[in-house]
C-alpha cells in the first residue's frame, strides 16, 4: 500500500494543471527561503528555476537509463544522500519503485501531452511506502543548481529526487549531514548493517576474506553497500588525503568482482583470485591513486575484453576500483543495506518477517511507565515496552532492527535523535505476560543516536524477549520493530502484568502465587531394555498446564527448559516427569513433586526420579524462585 504524502494525488493534480493549461506549484513546499533553510541565509542572486529554464532538452533520465554518473553533490553537506543515490542507480528493482513510471513522467515528445512540470517519488519511511509530489522548480544561484547536479549527461532525476526528500524532511538544510543508511532504508524498505572494519571481528586476514565473500553474495542479491573512512586524531572531516581518498566522506559501493588471473605457461594450473571493489565518489571528480586506480600499471594483467566488461574508464569521474586489501587498509566503515527476501518463491535463502509498532511514554505509575531507560537504571529499564517471540528450531539466525521515528523534520526546533538500542533475553517457554524481574540475557545492540540500531544473533530454541529502550529514562518517541528468523516466531507485544481476573475467578479462585522454574539436565536415568542414543524430554505440570522441553540424544541430556506458573493453591505441588521417546508410544523414566514454598529465590536443588513402583530412576537438577506478589518475576 502506498500512501500519498499530505493526502497531495499526482494523478489529480497533473489532469488539473493540464485542463487549466498551466505549470504545476507545489504550496506545500514553496519556491522560498522556508524550503531552503531554518537557520542560515540564502545566497545572494538566488532564483528558482525549472529545468526547461536551464536547458534546452530537460530529461529525467537519458537513453542509456539511470546511472551514478547521473549526480554530483552541491553546496549541501549531503554526500551521505547523494552516496545512498548512486547505490539506487546501479539496481532498477530499487529505482523503479522509489521513481515510478518514469517515462510517464518525463518531459514529453512533441505530439504528446504537455509537461505541467510535476513529479512523484516513492519513499519508505516508517513501514510504509509514502508518494511524494513536487514541481520542478530547484534553486539556482547565477544559472547553476545550487545543490546535487546531473551529471555530464544532463539527466535531473536525483536532483528532483533531492528535492522530494528536502520536502519530506522539512527543508534542503534539513538534509545537512547524516548517515547513508538512513537513505538506504528509505530507497528500500529493507534493514541497515552496519560493519566497523577495526573492530575485534575482521582482524584477521581470513575473517577479511569472508566479509569479501560475504559482500560478494550482498551484491549480487541487490543489497545496496556504502563505506567511509572515519577520521582519526588530528584529522577533520572533508580532508582529502595523499591517497585521493576523503576523511569523514560517504562513498557508494557500485561493484564487487572476484576475478581469477592466470599466469605463465602453466596458466591453467597456476591461477590465483583478485578481489576488487569499485567505488563512486559523490563529489563526481577526486579518486584514489593507488593500485587498480585509473590507468595504472595494474590493469595490463586483466585482459581488454574483461575490462569492458567490469565498465573500466580512464577519466576524473569519482569512478574506481581499488583491491579489497587496499580498501581494507583505508576504510574504516562500511553500509550494508540488506532487501531482506521475504519471498517463498525465491531459489534464494528467505526470511520470515514480523513487525510491531510501539511508543516509549512517560506513567507516574511504575507499571504504566515505558520509558524506564538502558539497564544502567537497575530500578527502572524493565518499564519499557516488551515484546516476546518463539524460535522453534533447534538453532535459529534472528535479523533485528529498531528504528524510531525520524526527527530530522524537526531540526529547525532543535530536534535530534534519541539514543536508543535494545537487549534480548531468554524465557519461560509459556510466558505471556510482562518481565518484572531480570531474565538471562543472550544478546544487545549498541546504544546509539541513530535513526536505526540492527543486531544479527544466534539464538537457540526457546522464548525470548526484546527489551526497545531509550538510553536515558523519561524519554518518549514513536518506534518500529522489525524481526527477521527462518520460522515464524509469533512477535508480539507484551501489554499485561498478571492474569485478569475472569468471571469463573469467584469460584475457581484468582492466582495467588507466582513461580518460575528451570529444569536444567537430568543424569543417570536408568532406560528401560538399554537401546541406543536414546532420546528425552522433560515436562513440568501445575494446576492443568504444562509446558514441555524439546528432545535431547543423550542419557545426561541438558533441557534448559523455563517455564512460569501462576498458582492458585499453596499447598499444590509441581510435578517433573521425564519421558523417553519412542515411535509409538513414550516411556515414562520418572517423575517427581516439587512444593516450591514462597520466599524460595534461585534455590537449586538435585532431585530423584522415582518410577511408578517408587525405585529411583535417575536425578534432575532445577532452579526455583515462588513468591507472593505477582509483579515480582
């Protein structure tokens, strides 16, 4: 579904214009110093202009189609837009949706209708996909654009695609400084990587080597890359270092190639691989000078033929390639933006996607509150909104992003980002109601003032929590969550702390009590007739639920089954039964009561396993913790 951006239709305007034979102004975005800027001041000579004023053919695109030659950065400190844009270029299932039916909205031949000089593009923002409307009036300073231009082929589809997100976001000085990934997502729907290449996990030469792999693979699934060298001490942004390379600049990533070179008469057995990536550099001029730059000596060892084909040129366009030892060497920072496959009919590896839209709010009431802070606040960060998913695999990879609502819109009163990210941890199998107490965490993201935070983690098969936070507590925003696993995982909302009490509630009685518990492994268990790799599981009983363990090959099997009961009668105990799998009927190896009084916390106990005739049948060990306040676990 696409919604249209201030309720403004392009179909209707454009019949509009045409029945009243006259150029389309877009009054919510004006031609004036409010869309330019908040707080500087126009340059002197300033005047809008469209196209056909600075021209004589005006095209959105030329005849060869979009290209990242199409632009070059202005005035405006948006590389970081102007980069995400070159990624667009190089991929048309991303082009054509943010800029649909492009031919339709191009200037006209003669004999069709005439242009009423207005434009539409799609962005997302929010998980929802937004048609921006704009005229085509840009501002000009002495007869040049005053911000992204079109490239040597005159094609003025970025700088109008500029515009759109100027618009979006409030303002052009709105788009001064930001991340590429934010672009990325907004071209794409999809979710934003972020990869330090100093950081502890690409230290070695083979972790290099499988980013490259994995970089390889990214591309050529239309993933959308972009890097940046962060400036080091002494250093300041802009820099151009003795390299031709730029401290603090975004660059888009336009190709990734492995090339096999041969050599000698043997050349069918001697071979070896050259990794090489190409870079574009927004500016449109100022490349590397290295080896595989521009007319180096290098490119003698790869044949014409293949040069051609890799789009080799020999000229100042901010165009180039480096090899990925090099790149590794000098760049700091990369931008994967994954188009996560949701599609089934995909020969591709794909992702089961759920999504969940919330808010951090302020509650004088600590049960309300959802806005408790990061775990420094020990007393607080569990008030914040919680939600549950499920991995029914053994072992699952889960994708999750966090993004709040952006704020760039609101700059012009001193808007920022929040400081956000998120924990997750491990629970009871059967939980449905909030945490109040600390669970085991498994994994967290980064806290950062970005518009989105991502982690990609390893999870085993089980219950699980994510915890959104803001940094500080107090703090309040919109967010949106995203989870990507292999398997449904049934993300949902946490919004209740105890049972309610239902109507039967006066005659079956209300929960009085509150215990967890976790079986963790059981040991000699004595299998009836021997066998072998015999498999076990373990389930827990309490006042007519029950919660089950998965199966485990080994006659000292670790369960790590949780589970959470909420009890309506002291005196009743919990029952621990471990079964035996069979093809058509399970064996029962044991089982045991389990009072778990109040005021037991974290008490571990080893247990005996007795069969029905009372003889021991091996041991288990649990961990429990009753109490009689139900908010507190």
């Amino acid at each position: 579904m696409v919604v249209n951006y201030r309720d403004q239709n392009y179909g209707q305007l454009k019949d509009g214009c045409r029945l009243e034979s006259h150029l389309f102004e877009d009054p919510t975005f004006p031609a004036d110093n409010r869309s330019l800027y908040y707080s500087r001041t126009p340059p002197e000579g300033l005047e809008w202009k469209r196209p056909q004023e600075l021209v004589q053919n005006p095209h959105l695109f030329t005849e060869g189609g979009i290209s990242a030659h199409d632009l070059q950065q202005g005035s405006l400190g948006n590389c970081w837009f102007v980069a995400a844009a070159a990624c667009l270029a190089g991929d048309p299932s991303v082009w054509k949706r943010v800029i649909p039916s492009p031919k339709e909205q191009d200037w006209p031949h003669p004999g069709a209708p005439p242009h009423v000089g207005i434009f539409r593009f799609r962005l997302w923002r929010f998980g929802r996909w937004i048609e921006i409307v704009i005229d085509d009036r840009l501002p000009t300073v002495r007869g040049e654009l005053l911000f992204c231009r079109p490239g040597p082929r005159g094609a003025f589809w970025c700088a109008l695609l500029e515009k759109a997100y100027a618009k979006l976001n409030g303002s052009y000085e709105a788009l001064d400084g930001g991340s590429t990934a934010e672009a990325l997502i907004d071209f794409t729907g999809g979710i934003s990587e972020p990869i330090d290449l100093l950081g502890e996990n690409f230290a070695s030469e083979e972790e290099k080597k499988k980013l490259f792999k994995a970089l390889l693979k990214a591309h050529s699934r239309a993933s959308l890359i972009s890097a940046a060298i962060r400036p080091s001490s002494g250093q300041s942004l802009e820099q151009v270092l003795s390299s031709g390379l730029v401290i603090g600049h975004a660059y888009s990533v336009t190709s990734v190639r492995s090339i096999t070179l041969r050599s000698g008469l043997l050349s069918l057995f001697r071979t070896h691989k050259l990794r090489l990536i190409r870079l574009q550099n927004p500016w449109g001029s100022g490349e590397w000078n290295g080896a595989w730059s521009d007319g180096s000596e290098e490119w003698k060892r790869i044949s014409w033929s293949e040069r051609e084909k890799m789009g080799v040129t020999v000229s100042d366009d901010g165009d180039f390639w480096m090899s990925w030892e090099d790149f590794c060497s000098h760049f700091t920072d990369l931008t994967l933006c994954r188009r996560v496959n949701t599609s089934f009919l995909s020969p591709h590896k794909t992702w089961t996607e759920e999504s969940a839209l919330s808010l951090w709010r302020t509650d004088a009431d600590p049960l309300k509150n959802r806005s408790g802070g990061c775990p420094n606040n020990r007393e607080t960060y569990l008030h914040n909104p919680q939600f549950t998913f499920d991995v029914t695999l053994d072992q699952d990879v889960a994708l999750i992003s966090l993004e709040q609502e952006d704020r760039r819109t609101q700059r012009s009163e001193g808007g920022e980002n929040l400081p956000i990210g998120f924990f997750v941890f491990k629970v009871e199998v059967n939980r449905k109601f909030r945490l109040h107490r600390t669970a085991t965490k498994v994994s967290s993201s980064t806290y950062i003032n970005s518009r989105s935070v991502f982690l990609r983690t390893e999870l085993q098969h089980g219950r699980y929590v994510i915890l959104p936070t803001t940094f500080t507590p107090g703090l309040t925003g919109s967010f949106l969550l995203r989870l990507y696993t292999d398997r449904t995982s049934h993300l949902r909302e946490l919004t209740r702390d105890v049972p309610e009490p239902s109507c039967f509630s006066f005659c079956l009685g209300a929960p009085r009590l509150i215990t967890s518990i976790t079986v963790h492994s059981a040991s000699g268990l004595s299998v009836p007739g021997g066998g072998r790799d015999p498999s076990f599981y373990v389930t827990v009983h309490c006042e007519g639920e029950k919660v089950r363990s998965r199966s485990v090959k080994n006659q000292n099997p670790e369960f790590d089954l949780k589970g959470v009961f909420y009890r309506k009668r002291k005196g009743r105990s919990l029952l621990i039964q471990v079964w035996q799998v069979h093809f058509l009927r399970d064996t029962l190896i044991g089982r045991v009561s389990v009072p778990c009084p109040v005021g037991e916390s974290n008490q571990t106990h080893v247990l005996r396993l007795q069969r029905k005739d009372g003889s021991s049948s091996g041991y288990i060990l649990i961990e429990a913790t009753t109490c009689a306040e139900l908010t507190s676990l």
